[in-house]
C-alpha cells in the first residue's frame, strides 16, 4: 500500500457530462457517474488557499487548488468533483487538469496517487441530485 493512502481523509463522488443531442438536436445535459473506490478517496493539498503572486496593477492571479485522488479514480478534464465526507464537505469541484504521478516509495509502481487541479464548480448541485447513485 501506498504510503498516500494513510492520508486519505475525504470522500468524493465523481461526475461527467456526456455529450448527447435531443430530438431537435439541441444539446442535452447527461451526466453520468463513474465507479469510484469505496470509503476514503482524497484529500486536498495541505496549502489549500494557494499563493497569489502580485503581478502590479489590474492582473490578479487566481489560487491554485490542487487535490490529490486514489490512483484507481480516472478524472478528465471538466468533471464534477462532489466531496461528501470530510471536513471540507460538501464541496462541488471541477477538473481542470489531472496528471498520474510516480510512486515515490517504489520506483516500480507505475502510479501512487492523481493530483488534479481543480476550481470551485459554479454550477447548481441541483443539477447533480438527479444523477446521484
């Protein structure tokens, strides 16, 4: 086991929106809910707020959120990221990019964890419920 997995201290249920048409081909929002691991998933970077750099008048550089999930989660880019247990629950979330990192206690292992970087998700969580699982 890797040594992340002891960290985990959140759970998250993950959403994707599958592109669909209607009758009238206008677009459909269809979102779905990939498997995710049971219990325990992810947790959030210890430095959660980010750095702002001050780039001088008129320029504001946004904090950097980044996430870090259960290497068996397969996140892309514009899902929804619903934490539901844990302190900072509940949390709407959505990707805006994800890399597979090296395990760093046994070079062998392909992965041992997914470090996402994410924003808050403005959407409307009623959105979601229908779709719960």
């Amino acid at each position: 086991m890797s040594p992340i997995n002891r960290l985990w201290n959140h759970r998250l249920v993950l959403y994707r929106n599958v592109p669909t048409t209607g009758q009238f081909n206008e677009p459909v929002v269809n979102w779905t809910t990939p498997t995710v691991p049971a219990g325990m998933n992810c947790t959030p970077n210890q430095n959660w707020a980010g750095t702002l750099q001050d780039y001088g008048p008129g320029l504001q550089q946004n904090a950097k959120r980044v996430w870090y999930l259960h290497k068996d989660i397969d996140p892309q880019e514009t899902d929804v990221l619903h934490i539901i247990e844990g302190p900072e629950a509940p949390l709407y979330l959505r990707v805006e990019s994800a890399v597979l990192l090296a395990s760093l206690a046994r070079p062998g292992q392909p992965t041992s964890h997914i470090e996402v970087n994410v924003e808050v998700w403005p959407g409307d969580p009623a959105e979601l419920e229908e779709y719960e699982s």
